[in-house]
C-alpha cells in the first residue's frame, strides 16, 4: 500500500493558508497517485484543486483517486516548470498553497518495467513522461566520457566518476548497456572493494545521476520555485519535500532569496518595496522515528515550507 510521506506535517503547514480562505486553491505540483491532494480535499471541503505530473500512469491512477470530488479537481499532464502556465490555464491568478513532493515517487520504483530500480532487471528507460525525452540507455550508449564523468559527479555525488565512466565506455564497445542488472553490475565492479562495503548499494548514486539526467530534475525544480512563490497570495504558503541533498539544496537557496530583504544592508531602514516578502514556516525538517518506522521512504526526507507574508 502507497504511504504519501509527511502526510500529516503537510497538511499541518499548509491549513492556515488554506482555512483563511472562503475558496482556497491548493496546487499539488507533483500528483503522483494523488496521496497528499485526496487527504486535502477531503479535509477541506472548499477547496480546489490543481495537480500537475508529467507520468501519464500516475494520471490516471490519480484521476480515478480523486473523481469523487467532481469539479473541484483539475489535472494536468505536464512538468511543474510549467507552474504559472498551468494555473493560468484553469483560470486562477493566484493560489493559496501548493505543495512539491520531490523526486521518483514510489509508484515509479514499484514499476520494474520504468527501468528506476538498480535491484530489479528491466529495460534501463527512467522517464518520468515514457511518451518523450532521452532515455537513460540512450545516455550511457551515447554520451562521452567526459559527459557522462560530469553527470555522475555532480548529479550523483560519486567520487568514482571517471572510473565508473571508463567502464562503460569499455563495455559499450563491446554490446550496449540495455538493462538495469547490467549496468548495476557494471557499476559495482569499477567501484573499489573497500568502498564497496558501505553506502549501500553502490549502483545507487550512479542511478540517481542517470534519473537527473534524463528527467532534468534539478533544471525544473529551479525553474518551478519561482512561479511558485510568485502566484501565492498574502498568508499563501509553499511546501517542499525534497529527497536528496542536490534538490533541497535548491529548494533551501531559493527560500533563502526570498526571505530576506533586498535593502542595501548599510542602510538602517528598509527601502519601499524591498522589504522581506516571504517568511520561513519549516527549515529542513526531517520526519519523525515514528513515520520512519512506518514508512521507510520517509527517511531521507527534509521538509521546508514558506508563507507569504507581503505583496
């Protein structure tokens, strides 16, 4: 069974944007099967809703989740950097909350065939959208060296990089990296044995490079906080639920920007229209024991949240 992760401490920080309005408008940003906008929905009896995705399966599911709440709902199959637009297509200026859950979502690695998991063989695929893009064999057959050292290295965090790299140059030359077990492998033999014997499974960071990659994760997410913040009203607030260090890293900066003044800090007062417009509501947080015994997806978590507290 689907665990949507922070569920509660979601629903937590966003209630008093969402109850100060008489026709609150939530957008969950990533839908996925519609865990975290169903327990909105039906908690908040006003609300309407906008869900992005970019994975026309989790649509679906989700769609079939939600039809219970008729016209209140509104989905579209996009990518969340498309934020403003999307809103603006359902006829909304504004918004009172919305929510980013970050990442691959469960139902993704539950599905062997997406090619997500480095434990389970299927083709190595890892779109989030299967209807275009690049896939990740694509990546590890067609890129250099040199590209594929850099992904590895910034997007994964791997300090075997260029070693990783030079194994799957050597063995694409002799058949392609079609398969998820195939590259898993590959990957555990050019990490040394000595490293190998903790981390976890050390095809992990390489997978995590290669999800990035393909999806542009780290692109989007830059491009989607801004509109974001910039559609709340007044006493509006954002949620983020990032999974990993890169996305929270974004996520931590750009709440950063937006919670300080833009007053020349030798002044000692604030200029008009540079004063602070956000404030922040969560710095990181990480979920409970309880919740991590419960749901072990909820470990990694780090939850940061703002409000809006100026136009």
């Amino acid at each position: 069974m689907h665990i949507s992760v922070s569920l509660d401490r979601c629903i937590e920080l966003l209630s008093p944007a969402i109850s100060n309005s008489a026709s609150p408008v939530f957008v969950d940003a990533t839908l996925g099967l519609g865990g975290h906008s169903f327990e909105m929905l039906n908690r908040f009896p006003n609300l309407t809703l906008i869900g992005i995705d970019r994975d026309k399966a989790a649509i679906e599911k989700a769609n079939a989740r939600l039809s219970q709440f008729g016209n209140r709902v509104h989905i579209a199959h996009s990518v969340f950097n498309h934020f403003d637009e999307v809103v603006k297509s359902f006829g909304f200026n504004q918004i009172d909350g919305a929510l980013f859950d970050l990442g691959v979502s469960s139902m993704q690695l539950d599905q062997t065939a997406r090619g997500f998991s480095y434990s389970q063989d299927a083709p190595l695929d890892m779109r989030m959208d299967q209807s275009q893009g690049v896939t990740a064999a694509e990546i590890v057959n067609g890129w250099s060296h040199g590209e594929l050292a850099r992904i590895l290295k910034v997007y994964g965090e791997e300090k075997f990089a260029a070693r990783i790299a030079d194994f799957i140059i050597r063995e694409r030359e002799i058949a392609p990296i079609n398969s998820t077990i195939k590259l898993a492998n590959l990957v555990k033999s050019a990490i040394p044995a000595a490293a190998r014997r903790t981390g976890g499974n050390p095809a992990k960071r390489t997978f995590q490079a290669l999800r990035i990659a393909v999806n542009n994760e780290l692109e989007v997410i830059e491009q989607a906080l801004p509109q974001a913040l910039e559609l709340l009203k007044v006493g509006g607030r954002l949620v983020v639920l990032s999974f990993q260090s890169l996305e929270d890293r974004i996520t931590k900066e750009a709440f950063s920007q937006v919670t300080k003044s833009t007053s020349p800090k030798y002044l000692p007062f604030e200029l008009p229209g540079h004063e602070v417009k956000f404030k922040l509501i969560a710095k990181g947080e990480a979920a409970s024991d309880l919740e991590i015994s419960e749901n072990s997806r909820a470990q990694s978590v780090r939850i940061r949240a703002v409000e809006r507290v100026a136009a």
